[in-house]
C-alpha cells in the first residue's frame, strides 16, 4: 500500500479513536452558537414588537436597532462563546491528538507505519484541526441563516445582509486564528514533553512567561521610577505570549477597538505567530526521539530558556511581594524573597524536566546565574542605575516639548486623547524647556504639586515620557508651556462638532445658575459665546487664566469627542475677556457680563477656620493674615501655600454646626461696595486652580434675605479688616 493511501488511512483511524472529541466539540458549538442566539433572539421578542409598530427603543428606531443587535450578536456574543470553544477545543485536541508521542509502546507502533514522519503530524494536525471546525461550521452556518432570515424578516436591504455576513466571516477567521493560535502553542509544549506533567508546564511558561516578564518589569518601573509615565504600546506586547494573545484577539474583535485596518493587523501578526507556532512543532516532532516518551523535557536549549525565564520573573516577583508584606521597600527582605523564589521555582523545574525528585540542586550554576542576574536587575531599579528619573538631556540635543495636564483644562473628562498636546504640541523654546526639566529633576516637590506628563523629543528624532511632579512655587516654569496656542487650543477650545449633541447650557453666579435649553436659545446664539470665549482664550491667555480680573459668572454645558465620549465642560468668565462679554451683550445676557449690583447686599460675612472664641486679639489677626493669604514670613508663607492647595479656594461659609463662626459681619454700606469690588461672584473652574491663588468662600445676605455665595481672592483683604478681627476676641 503506498505513503499516500496510508495518510488517509492513518487520518481515518486517528479520527476513530477521537469521537468523543467530536462529540464534545458538536455539544459545545450546539450550545454556544445555536442555543445562544435562540436565547437571544427570545430577548428581543418585545423590541420586536416594538418595531412591527413602529415604536422607537432607546431614542432611536426600533428596526434600525434590531438590525445593528443582530450584527453585533456575531461580533460580541459568537466571539466570546464560540471563543470559549475555540480554545478549549485547541487545549483537548493538542493533548489528545498526538498523546501517542507519551507512551513507548504506542510511539514505537506509530513510527513503525509504512509513512513518513511529517505525513503523520499532518495527519494528526489536520484531524485536530477538523474536530473543531467541522461542528463549529455545522452549528455556525445554520446560527447565521436565522440572523438572516430574521433580518429579512424585519425588512433589512443588501447592504443590511452584507454587514451580517461581513462580520460573521470576520469573526470566523478571528477564532480560526485563536484556535490555531492555542493549537500551535499546545503541540510544541507537546513536542518538547514525553508526559502531561511536562507538557503543561511547558505549555504555561511559553504560553504566558513573555507577558508575565513584561507584567513584573512594568510592576519595577511603578514601583521604583517616581518619574515613569505609562506609554508601553500593550497591544503590541500583547502578541508575546500565545495564551494572553489569543484572548486578547477575542477582546478587540468584540470591540473592533481602534478601528477595523488596526483589527485586521492584530489579526494577520496572531495568525502569522499562530503559523510559526505550527512550524515550530512540526520541526520539533521531526527530530522528536522516541526514548524522549515517559520522559521529562530533554531540549537542553528549550528547557534552559524556559527555567532562565521562570525564575528571573519568580525571582523578581518574590523580591515585590516580601517588600510587600513587611510594609515597604526594605532591602534586605527583598533580597529574600527574591532568593527564596527564584530557587524554589528553579528547582521544582529541575524536578520536573528531570523527572527526577534528587535533581532540585542539580544545575547549580545555572541557578547562581539566575540569581545573580535577577539580583542585578532588581538593584537596578532599587538604586536607578539607568538615570531614569534624572535623566536630563544636554539643551542642544532637545528639539520641542509636549505636555498634557488634566488639572489646567476646561473639560472634566478625558476626550479625544490621541490629539493631546502631549502627542500634538510642538514647543520649541529650547530656553524655556531646559529651565523646565532641569528644575523637575532636582528634587522631590515639597508640600503642595502637579502632575505634569511630558514628552521630550530630541534632534535625533528620538522621545521620551516622563510624568514630573512639579512644585506650586515653580509655576512661573508652566506658564510658558500651558499658555502655548496648541496646548491652550485643545485644552480650552470649543468646536462647533463638540457640541452638536448639546441641548442645554447653565449660568452661574453667586450660587444660584440659570439653564437655557439651545431649541429655544438657539444654537447660532450659543455658537456666537463658544467663538468669543474660543478667541479670547487664545489671543489673551493672561486675561484668561492669570490674576488680571474677576469671575464674574461660569458657564457649564455638556461636549462630545470624536470618540463619542462626553464631557462636562466649565468655563469661567472674567471681566478681562472682551469678546465674551461682548457676545454676551449681543445675544440679550448681558446681564451676565457685569458685576452684580452691590446696591442688593446687606451683609457680608467673613469667617476665620476652626474654634477661635478664646483666642486674644493678636493670635486673631495672625489667624486671619494666614487664612486671607496675608501672612508675612517665610514660614507663615508656606504654611499659606499648603493652604491654598495650589490655587484651590477655601471653602467656609458659615456654620456653627462645623465650628465656621461669622466672625466678623460687615453691614456698613461703604465697606459692603469696598469688598464688593474686590470679589469673584462665581463658583471656581478646573483652570482656575493653577496660576490663580484661590480664594475664600464669603456668605453675602441680599435684601430679599437670600444667602449668596461669593469668593474673596486670596491676598486682596485690606489691613484694616484683619484688625477688625482682633477687636473680634
């Protein structure tokens, strides 16, 4: 009988004695596909309904959605389950398939066979392969002729039809991809393993050791590097081991995260690792030797690797975990833990490769190495010997700077992210930049700091990141970055795209705000404060957000990113800002623009923090320079920053309850006009915490009785008001 009739001898009678795979893999895919989408279909049946009379579902039509559910059924739900039998066919027909290779008798009596070796790992492969594509495609094709016929059903077109196949072929080659993916890895744990012990253990350490390496040393950076900012391209790591990849796959397939051509090349770089995979175990069973059944792992290369990859990680994860338990980063209980794991692991592998339970000290250098190597790496992030977070280029090496803060913004949720100035921003001042860094490395900040990431790029066209903590007292250093026209632009700026999904805006002042639906205002209206406020912003930045003018009221609406991402967004309006004030007037709220009348008030209370009823006259006034921002020394200067929380203001309006006394009531008319023109008459913004020195809540009684709410800049209180209260003890 030739080579050739014998393969497909040799693929009928494998197949025989795997049934039960079959079987199993039919009841899954039964379970998965067909009763899933029955389980769906039964959920939808009042959104049917809905649809047959024309009702609209969640804001939108009823038909439309169905549709658009349909689809997504086999983007989301057949990926997740049909995942699930994806991999778990691969791990069952990867051990069973080849499990001839784990015993003598049986590898001798299948090596004795009139074919080739390569001809009998095709065999097996392909029937591994089938056992779980046949009945998946027998369930699969069935599951989407009911999606379709119920897309017809409601009425859907060709171009309808076409995204329901289009994602289901898509998502089929996604779990062919996954399953061979698993598939590959299983058979070269298979290949390097003469037993089910080894043949695990190998698989876990290829499977998940490249993630977990990366996993540990992203845990170093955290924990070691003050100055690391998170720019590891994670869906490119994701690719190193096949057991983290091929879920991962699943997860961006149910999302189409970053877009379908971004899918489509996770997908080809799985499927091209998936075929490596393959060939790796092929080449392995071809110089496979029969004695290697009821064996350990023999590989002298394979198995080295796999102990020096096991245990540099052990290693370092048990330096982590005993700094952990003892409550922080003590030297020597790393150095323990670190020892301690990385024998254990390295020992029980020696176990197990060998098969042997005396061979734990075997490998004794190897083993000193691995320690000695782990060791180094840990000391190396201990004591930042790369000059990571000092790292400081030379000023004609740096060619711009990009820097993004959350905390100098109007937006309150993060949008659109890949267009931030850290990425977009070209600043160039190469003066400015250096002045910049140099003083973010010198020295941990003290008491009051932002966070500030950065990146740096460099002539050579080389970038770094780094997240610098940078002192209040060094906020003359931001100025010129955060007032930079592309940072200012994306950080404040409004486009009329943003708030095509807006509805509403709402004014504020004094603690009271006003809301104006856009239907009855009329978007061109609100579009008109959006440019002016758009404008200002960018042509006087110092009017904007430094100490140049009052608060006189804040506008808030809701925006969208591109990303359908939404975001509340405060702006505060200051008397400094022309334009704004300007379309204020224009669209008839004008009354906005100007300061309330001080004519209405009738009393304004000024409060000082804390139980001060026995205190004396001297010990009041120093209380309250301190809290008004009026201290004089040094010391006192620090502690009215630590006050002030960067710019935040202080909140104390009266009350006795919590111990915040009127202390002093000013009712006099004059007085009353006098602080009047001193205060914000609005609730602070996000972007006024930075570059403004906050201020102190102040409670204001009108004649109406109505307790209004103000704000008294810090450091503008005349002297004459401090020693109103010491006559106060």
């Amino acid at each position: 009988m030739t080579s050739k009739n014998f393969f497909f001898k040799v693929m009928r009678e494998d197949l025989r004695h795997k049934i039960w795979m079959l079987a199993l893999s039919a009841l899954g895919s039964f379970l998965m596909l067909t009763v899933a989408w029955l389980i769906w279909r039964s959920n939808q049946a009042g959104v049917e309904e809905m649809a047959a009379e024309g009702i609209r579902f969640r804001g939108m039509d009823s038909r439309e959605y169905l549709i658009g559910e349909t689809v997504s059924f086999f983007r989301e739900y057949v990926s997740m389950t049909g995942g699930i039998v994806a991999i778990a066919g691969a791990v069952i027909t990867g051990l069973f398939g080849f499990r001839f290779v784990f015993h003598k008798n049986m590898v001798d009596a299948y090596h004795s066979l009139p074919v080739k070796r390569d001809a009998l790992f095709a065999s097996c492969f392909l029937n591994g392969f089938l056992l779980w594509f046949l009945p998946f495609i027998a369930f699969y094709l069935p599951t989407l002729a009911l999606a379709a016929g119920f897309l017809g059903k409601l009425g859907a077109g060709g171009e309808h039809m076409g995204r329901l196949f289009g994602a289901a072929a898509l998502t089929l080659a996604t779990l062919a991809t996954v399953f061979l993916l698993v598939y590959g890895l299983v058979l070269t744990a298979v290949m390097l393993s003469g037993n089910i012990l080894n043949t695990l253990v190998s698989m876990a350490i290829l499977g998940l050791g490249g993630i977990s390496a990366v996993g540990i040393l992203y845990a170093f950076f955290l924990s070691y590097m003050d100055r690391f900012y998170d720019m590891w391209n994670w869906s490119a790591l994701s690719h190193v081991s096949p057991l983290f990849a091929a879920p991962a796959l699943l997860y961006w397939r149910m999302g189409t995260e970053g877009g379908l051509g971004s899918f489509m090349g996770k997908l080809a770089v799985d499927f091209v690792l998936a075929a490596a995979l393959g060939c790796l175990a092929w080449l392995l069973y071809r110089r496979r030797a029969s004695e290697l059944a009821e064996q350990g792992v023999k590989n002298r290369a394979a198995k080295t690797l796999m102990k020096i990859l096991a245990g540099i990680v052990a290693g370092m994860c048990g330096w982590m975990l005993f700094q952990l338990f003892v409550g922080g980063q003590m030297l020597a209980w790393g150095i323990f833990g670190l020892t301690l794991s990385a024998l254990l692991c390295l020992g029980v592998l020696n176990i197990i490769f060998s098969m042997d339970f005396k061979a734990f000290f075997t490998h004794k250098r190897q083993m000193a190495a691995v320690l000695a190597v782990t060791l180094l790496i840990s000391f190396a992030f201990n004591w930042d010997w790369m000059g990571y977070d000092d790292y400081l280029p030379e000023k004609e090496e740096i060619a711009e700077i990009g820097v993004w803060t959350g905390e100098f913004s109007n937006r309150y949720t993060l949008v659109d992210f890949q267009d931030s100035p850290l990425f977009r921003m070209r600043f160039q001042d190469t003066d400015a930049i250096y002045a910049y860094l140099e003083r973010a490395i010198e020295e941990e900040p003290r008491g009051v700091w932002i966070n500030l990431p950065t990146r740096v790029t460099l002539k050579s066209g080389r970038s770094y990141y780094r997240r610098y903590c940078i002192d209040s007292r060094d906020k003359d250093l931001l100025w010129p970055l955060l007032s930079h026209e592309e940072y200012v632009e994306y950080a404040f700026c409004i486009s009329q795209e943003m708030l095509e999904r807006c509805e509403k805006f709402e004014l504020q002042r004094q603690g009271y705000g006003e809301v104006f639906s856009l239907r009855d205002f009329g978007p061109e209206a609100f579009w008109t404060i959006i440019q002016a406020y758009n404008r200002d912003v960018l042509e006087n930045p110092e009017g904007a957000f430094q100490d140049k003018g009052r608060r006189l009221a804040s506008l808030e609406f809701n925006a969208w990113g591109r990303a359908e991402i939404s975001t509340m967004v405060r702006i505060s309006i200051y008397d400094t800002m022309e334009h704004t004030l300007e379309a204020l007037e224009d669209v008839g709220l004008g009354e906005w623009a100007a300061p309330p009348d001080p004519g209405e008030i009738t009393a304004i209370s000024l409060s000082l923090p804390g139980n001060y009823e026995e205190m004396t006259a001297e010990e009041m006034t120093d209380l309250a320079r301190k809290y008004y921002g009026l201290a004089g020394d040094q010391e006192d200067q620090e502690e009215q920053e630590k006050a002030e929380l960067f710019g935040e203001t202080i909140q104390a309006t009266p009350d006795r309850e919590f111990g915040l006394l009127p202390a002093l009531e000013i009712t006099d008319r004059a007085l009353i006009e006098e602080l009047w023109a001193l205060m914000d008459y609005s609730d602070p913004c996000r972007s006024d915490s930075l570059f403004r020195e906050g201020g102190v809540e102040v409670s204001c009684l009108d004649r109406e009785g109505n307790s209004l709410r103000c704000y008294l800049p810090m450091g503008v209180l005349p002297e004459k008001y401090i020693l109103m209260f010491g006559d106060c003890s």
